[in-house]
C-alpha cells in the first residue's frame, strides 16, 4: 500500500506499508528534495531519497503519521468517510 503525502498541495514524498514485512517507510521525492525550500517532515525523517524506501526506521515513521490523525470518535467518522478502516 502506498500513500501520497502532500504539504500545501505541494507533493513531498510516500508512505508506504511493506506487504510482505508489514513495515512503514517514508520515501522524499527527487523533485522535493531539489527544490530549496525543502524541509523535513520531522527530525526523525531526515531528507534523503532511496530507490527503496528504507523500512528500518518503520517506528517512527509510523509514530510521525499516527500523531497527525485525529482520535476517538473524529478518527472513526474519518475512517467511515474514507471507507477504510
């Protein structure tokens, strides 16, 4: 599975969850790490790109993205909308 990340509609990078290791990664775009106002997404997603997304830091990026969903009952109404679960 993978996931596009966006920040100000700009395109920054994927997440994606390993089907066989049950990982997470974080993977920079090229065209997001060219431009100069680039940035980190947090200090523990440093800005690197790798052909394959790295999954040996698949705590924190896991950590970093669960942070940023809402809880209790506004994370089910979310999920419901989204028809995910």
């Amino acid at each position: 599975m993978k996931l596009t990340v966006q920040a100000n509609g700009i395109y920054i990078g994927c997440l994606s969850l390993g089907a066989l290791s049950g990982l997470y990664a974080f993977d920079y775009s090229v065209e997001w790490l060219a431009k100069e106002q680039r940035f980190p997404l947090s200090p523990v997603l440093p800005l690197v790109h790798q052909s394959v997304p790295a999954e040996r830091h698949s705590a924190n990026v896991r950590q970093f993205f669960r942070n940023l969903l809402p809880e209790g009952q506004a994370l089910d109404d979310a999920a419901q909308a989204s028809k995910v679960s």
